[in-house]
C-alpha cells in the first residue's frame, strides 16, 4: 500500500471527522441563516447538504477552512441562490438571498449570528400540528434524518418524511416568521418549545439499553437541544428546570435495566450506580431556576425527580413533601398523568386504597384507556388492595400496551407472582 494511499485516507478522514462535527454543532445555526427570509426550510437544507458534499470533495485536497462554518456558510447561500435561479421562484426571494449574501460578506469569519432560537420557535409555531412539532424540530434543528425520526416515532420514513414535508410547506406558505416573540408572547410559546424538546428525551429515554439505536440516540439529541436553550435563554426558570429535569433522569437511566437486560424500578436500583456527577449538576440547576421565584410546571417535575432521587439514596422518604409537590404540579399543569404518578405517592402515605379513591374519578378518561402506565399503577393498587381479579385483568391490559420487551416482562413476573399468590 503506498504512502499517498495513506495520507488521502487520513485526508478523507479528517475532512469527515471535521464535517461530521460543523454538522453537529452548526447544522441548525446555518439553516435557520440560510431559511429566515425566504422561509424556504426545505430550498435551505438542500442548499446545506450541496455544501456538505462540497466539502467533503474539497477538503481532503485543499485542506480544511480556518472557519468551516463559514465556509459552508459561503457555499451554501450560492448553492441557494443558483437554485432559487433554477427554479425561477421569483425575484423577492433571489432578492432576499442576495441581502442575505451580502449581510454574510460583510461579516468577519466567525462572527455568523445565531438565530437558533428563532428557528425553535419557528418550528413549534401554533400554525403548526403539535403532533409534527418534535419531529421537525429535530430534523431542521439537529439534521436528523426522517427515517432515524420515523424509527423513533414508530412510524414508517416515508409517511414521516410526507408529514415533515407538508410542516415545511406550511412554514413558507403561511410565511411563518423566524423571530424570537415579544415578552409578553414568550411564556406561552416557550412552553410548545420545551414540551417538543421533552418529547424527544421522553422518546429516547424509554429504550436506555440500545435496543433501538435510532431511539436511544434520541435522548442525547435531546439533551443538547436542552442545553442550547439554556445557553440561549439563561434567564428563563423553565429552560433551567427543563435541563435539570432531565438530567435526574439520564443519571439513572441505564440503572434501569440489570446485566441481563431485566428493567429494574426505581425502588430496587442501587443508587451506587447512578451518575452522581450528573445529579450535582440536576441540583444546582433546580436552585439556579428557583432562584427566579417563577415557579413552573418542569422546576416542579426536576423538584419531584430531587426528592424521589433523596429518598432512595437516604431511605428516608418525605411523602408528605412529595405529595405536596404533586399538588403543586396538579394546580398548574392538570393531568391525568400528574393524577397517576400522584395516586402512587399517595399509596405509600396513605394506603392503596386510598389511591385507587383517588384515581376514581379517572376511571373513564379516555386519554389513560391506552396509557401503559395507568394499568401498570392500577394493577399494582388492587393487588395491594386484595382485589386479585381486578388487578390480574389491569396486568393483562398493561401488558398489552407495553412496548419494551423488558418492561413487559416485569410486569409479566408481577403477573404471574399474583396469580401464584391468589390460588
């Protein structure tokens, strides 16, 4: 093998290396420059991916830019000008790219302004379904690919590259803006923005042995997209209490599953095998958001993870303090879900009956009919209760609508365990 073979491999390699981490950093910065006065999602991510591929031809021979960033950046507003051109969309919007042109030259390498924020917030816009919201954020955003989303939503690539698709249409033809809202806006946009960023974590979280890599991976796409909204909004309570909600949650995630790969509940993980690191940071971002005296929906759900966290690492349980919490949490964000996770609480204070009273007037909502972890909670109570039937019937349901093979058999042995019991 020749020496030239080498030093090209090692030339190609560097150029990937280089590329892959401009991408990963910068992909969502470049298309929110290269999309915020056409509107054009779509035109600038095809302009982005042209750049890309430039630079993977160029590099290697060339060498890599001082500021690959914007070198791409230069690439790809040409490529966007020569397609607007091509496609003969009309003169506004090749003269909206050439102001964008010109602002850029006149701009010294490395100081390309940041308008991620506004392109988040263009994303979750009302105008938009909020089934697509998460989706797009994370294909426009983070350059994810619609079938690695598709997995993760489990839905087939090409009906989720049809549904992204249309939220770009939608985007430009309703002329979505790309723009940070006023103060008096913001609370209520913000929230869509850190509901779509939780989706995702929630998403990812759920596979925390890799068992579907696209999935998996999904939880630290999300984790940065958390910790870019707290470097872009360090002022906003929720951004902080998102992140540090988050992070209670990574620390202990792969203490979820055992070396064969059985689900482990919170109360029987070995608190030694959290990332301790991990949950310092989680705590000195929930006193940092409360700081703020703004309390919210996600400082109250990180609070909740703390004390639970506290509990198993003292054996010291405070329920009093965590239904209090859970109160607080019903008061401004009401959900039957806030209702489940309460009533399990409750059990531990007051009784397993006194949960399932409390759950009663739950009994017939139509959004727990399908919710694995209402059936899972409510089977447990009846078992606890005495009432075994009932319990054995809620087991079954929540088996059914589990989709992690190993939490389904968890709950499989709870089952079976039961059964034993009862005869």
């Amino acid at each position: 093998m020749s020496p030239s073979g080498d030093d090209d491999r090692d030339a190609d390699g560097a150029a990937h290396a280089i590329a892959e981490a401009v991408a990963r950093r910068s992909y969502g910065k470049l298309v929110a420059l290269l999309a915020m006065r056409t509107r054009d999602v779509a035109a600038a991510e095809d302009a982005l991916a042209d750049a890309f591929s430039a630079a993977l031809a160029d590099w290697p021979k060339r060498g890599c830019p001082a500021n690959p960033e914007a070198w791409l950046m230069t690439v790809a507003r040409r490529r966007a000008l020569d397609g607007a051109r091509h496609r003969r969309i009309g003169d506004e919007v090749t003269n909206q790219l050439a102001i964008l042109a010109d602002e850029i030259d006149e701009r010294e390498a490395g100081m390309l302004p940041d308008r991620r924020l506004a392109l988040l917030f263009a994303c979750t816009h009302p105008a938009l379904e909020a089934a697509i919201r998460t989706p797009l954020m994370l294909q426009v955003v983070l350059g994810l690919e619609a079938k690695t989303i598709a997995s993760a939503f489990l839905m087939s690539p090409a009906a989720m590259s049809k549904r992204l698709v249309r939220a770009k249409n939608k985007i430009r033809e309703a002329g979505i803006p790309f723009s940070v809202p006023e103060r008096e806006e913001l609370p209520g946009r913000l929230a869509a923005v850190l509901e779509a960023v939780y989706a995702a974590y929630a998403e990812g979280w759920t596979d925390p042995v890799g068992g579907d890599t696209e999935r998996r991976d999904l939880a630290g796409e999300a984790l940065f997209l958390a910790h870019l909204l707290v470097e872009l909004l360090p002022d906003e309570p929720e951004t902080v209490g998102l992140l540090a909600l988050m992070l209670y949650a990574q620390a202990r995630r792969d203490a979820r599953r055992d070396a064969a790969g059985d689900y482990v509940p919170l109360s029987a993980q070995d608190p030694a095998t959290w990332d301790a690191p991990m949950i310092d940071a989680a705590n000195a971002l929930l006193r940092r958001a409360s700081a703020f005296n703004a309390i919210g929906r996600f400082q109250l759900e990180a609070a909740l993870q703390s004390a639970h966290i506290h509990r198993c690492w003292t054996h010291r349980p405070n329920w009093d303090e965590i239904m209090q919490l859970y109160d607080a949490l019903l008061a401004i964000a009401a959900s039957p879900v806030v209702a489940v996770n309460r009533a399990l609480a409750q059990a531990e204070r007051d009784g397993p009956q006194a949960a399932l009273d409390a759950l009663e007037p739950y009994a017939d909502d139509p959004r727990l009919a399908d919710y694995q972890p209402y059936w899972a909670a409510r089977a447990d109570l009846l078992a606890r209760a005495g009432a075994w039937t009932e319990a054995l019937g809620a087991y079954d349901l929540a088996i059914g609508l589990e989709r992690d093979p190993a939490v389904r058999r968890f709950l499989q042995r709870k089952r079976i365990e039961l059964l034993s019991a009862s005869s």
